[in-house]
C-alpha cells in the first residue's frame, strides 16, 4: 500500500509540474530599419557575447556561406546597431567548414 501512494504521488506530482511552457510572441529584430539575417543559404546560429569585456552585450549571428559571423552591438530594449562582420588581424575573421 505504501509503495502504490509512494508511485502515486509521483505520478500526480509530476503531471502537475510538467505544463506546457508560456513564450511570449516572437520578434524579428531590427538593426535600424532593416530586419537581422544572414546571407544565403543561412543557418544562422545567433547568440550573445561581451565581446569587449565591459558587461555589453553584442549578438552574434553565425553565416554559414564562408563561416562569418556578423556582430550587432546591442543598443537596449529591441535596438541594435547596424551589423559589421568580426574581426580577426584587420580581416574578416572566418571559421572554415567541416563540410
């Protein structure tokens, strides 16, 4: 009898905790007046990173044509500055493909 109530509670109890999660609507970002993207044919792995150390976030979108990635400096709330490819030694930093 212990065991059903012991399995019984854990049947119950997760069922209660596993609700489908609320997201809000998506947003397409803008740089400016211009929607974020990548060049074709995309795959785009966007993510965040303090480039600089200083606590500012920048967001990183990988392209997979050539592996560069392109680099918005985040101006607040939904803001971005227009996106400039990053760097490596005064060129465009490309990350070669395994493919």
């Amino acid at each position: 009898m212990r065991s059903f109530l012991f399995a019984a509670l854990l049947v119950g109890g997760g069922s209660a905790m596993s609700q489908a999660a609320d997201f809000a609507p998506p947003v397409r970002l803008k740089a400016g007046d211009k929607a974020i993207g990548v060049e074709s044919p995309g795959y785009a792995c966007p993510c965040w990173a303090d480039l600089e150390g200083k606590g500012e976030f920048t967001l990183l979108v990988g392209q997979f044509n050539q592996g560069k990635i392109k680099a918005f400096k985040h101006l607040g709330d939904q803001k971005f500055a227009p996106g400039t490819w990053l760097q490596a030694s005064g060129k465009t930093a490309e990350i070669p493909g395994v493919w």
